[in-house]
C-alpha cells in the first residue's frame, strides 16, 4: 500500500475508488472500463497540478518520504561491482554513512552517502541517516583513498543533520564535520555531490563541498531544518511551513542563489512514486557531469571547487 502525505489526501480517494472499480471489473459484474478511465486521468491530473506548486514545505515532506530512494537503492541500480569499505580506523564503523568503490556507467568511482533505512530496524541500524563522527572519519579514510588512486568521488546527500548526541560531542563531532569538508575542498580528483532527499545542516555540507552540487527536484537543502527554525524564531515548532518559505529551502531557490548547479527532474508525483526512473535520471546527470570535470587537471580541480564555494555569499 503506497504512503500519501497530508496534501496528497485527494488524490488517494481518487486512487482507493479507482482500486475498487478494478476489483470490481476484475470479478466480472461490471463493464466500467471507460469509468476506470476517467477517473485515472482525473487523477493523475491533480497529481500534475498539486506537484507543479507545491510548497517548501510540502517539498520538505516529498524529501522525506520513507519510500523515496535511499543510498542502497542507488547503488543497486546505478553501481557494478560495488565493494564496501568499513570503518575510521580509529574508533568503528558508523553506518549511517556508507561508501565504497564501483563502476558507474563504465567509470570508476568512490561512492560515499547517508543510508536512512527503510524499516524500523534498518532505520534503527543507520540511526536514520545521523552521522556520528566516526561516519566523516570515515568518509575522510576514503576520500583520501580516492585521491591517491586518482578516482572521481560521487556523494549522495540525505541526512536531517549530524547526529546530535553526548556521545558524538564527545568524540569530536565538530572537528569530525571540518575535516570532512576539507577534504572535499582539497581532493585533485572530481567531487559530483547529489542531494537525494534532505541535505541538513554541516552533515550535510561535509560531504557535499564538491565541483559539482545537484539536487533532485523535490529534495531540500538548508542550515537546519524548518522545525528547528520555527523552534528559534517563534517558539513552536507549528510555524515550520512559514520557516521552510522563509529559508528558500528547495531546488529552484537555491540554484537562483548560486548554491547547487543543476536540478534533476523527478517522476510525476515524486522519486518514490517511480524510484527505478528517479534513480536512472540521477545516474546520466551525474555521468556528464563527470564527463566534463574529467576534461580538468588536478590543480583546476582543486581550484574550481574552491571559486565555487568562494563566490556563494
């Protein structure tokens, strides 16, 4: 049974009647097939007109989705031979952020992302995508791997920030988010970073300091999230929608302002409505992009990225 977010409640007692003349048709009393018609094209009619303007806040809902595509999934429809790599070296492997060598299109790559999860225990295991420190001395460990082996690096962002606990301060969550974003700003081989879903705060930032920066056309990007803005400015967490319009938090707002480079188009209705399609869009957008940064040497690498986010003000 596919999930429905709030706004999208008329479109699903357009879908549960649709369902119900089909299993009517399908027991024989009835001839309806022109009804069942109907009502799918008055369906996906208001599925095209309620995403042509959704709001930031709507769109915020649609990034968090829970059958939107995750890290895993992207690796199973765009990645060959993917080989994992676990671990800091230091202090253990954190599986909120996951990463490893593969081919995508042909090329080989490091893949480095936030997994989520899809179920309460998978979700559980990856502590919904909150990246202790040992999860950025991580991806630090392979980053720098890259380097040396002279690989593309390909980051897919989806995380509602670093994970905040006791624990994580204490081992240097801070310094870990630095690091990271150093990294990225100082590699000699492209950095293709995509936002899949939300892209929070400096958890997300550290991985996201690359060449290039997509966005999938429904995912969000932002400092903190609009309930954590609504927290500070008002007081209540119920003004989020009002906070999320303020903070120009999607695609469109932030490629106006200078922050991400492209937009990559969704399926109608959202990534998790055709994942298989949002996940073969992602893969060519990324591939050419990859394509030109391959045209760069080293030090024009290096110093493009750094212009990039120079310029942002």
């Amino acid at each position: 049974m596919a999930t429905f977010l709030d706004f999208e409640k008329p479109i699903a007692e357009l879908d549960a009647r649709v369902r119900e003349l089909r299993e009517t048709a399908d027991a024989g009393e009835l001839n309806i097939d022109s009804e069942i018609e109907k009502l799918q094209a008055k369906s996906e009619k208001l599925l095209r007109d309620t995403y042509g303007r959704l709001t930031p806040w709507q769109k915020t809902q649609v990034a968090r989705h829970p059958e939107r595509p995750h890290f895993k999934d992207y690796v199973a429809g765009l990645v060959d031979n993917f080989v994992p790599l676990a671990g800091d070296r230091a202090f253990g492997d954190d599986q909120a952020i996951i990463g490893g060598l593969g081919k995508l299109n042909g090329r080989k790559i490091l893949l480095i992302g936030h997994e989520k999860g899809d179920d309460t225990a998978s979700r559980l295991k990856h502590n919904f995508g909150m990246a202790k420190p040992e999860g950025y001395r991580k991806a630090i460990r392979l980053m720098q791997l890259a380097d040396r082996f002279g690989l593309p690096v390909v980051t897919l962002v989806d995380t509602p920030g670093a994970f905040p606990g006791v624990q994580a301060e204490e081992r240097g969550q801070a310094e870990a988010i630095a690091r990271s974003t150093e990294v990225c700003l100082a590699l000699s081989v492209p950095v293709v970073a995509a936002v899949v879903g939300e892209g929070g705060s400096g958890g997300a930032i550290a991985l996201a300091a690359a060449n290039r920066v997509l966005m999938l056309e429904h995912s969000v990007y932002a400092v903190i999230s609009p309930e954590g803005c609504a927290s500070i400015l008002w007081r209540t967490a119920e003004k989020a929608a009002d906070a999320a319009e303020a903070m120009r938090v999607t695609a469109g707002d932030l490629r106006e302002l200078g922050v991400i480079d492209r937009i990559v188009p969704e399926p109608l209705g959202g990534a998790h409505r055709s994942a298989a399609e949002a996940i073969a869009m992602l893969g060519s957008a990324i591939g050419e992009e990859l394509d030109q940064l391959s045209r760069l040497s080293p030090e024009e690498v290096r110093a493009q990225r750094r212009a990039k986010f120079l310029a942002i003000s």
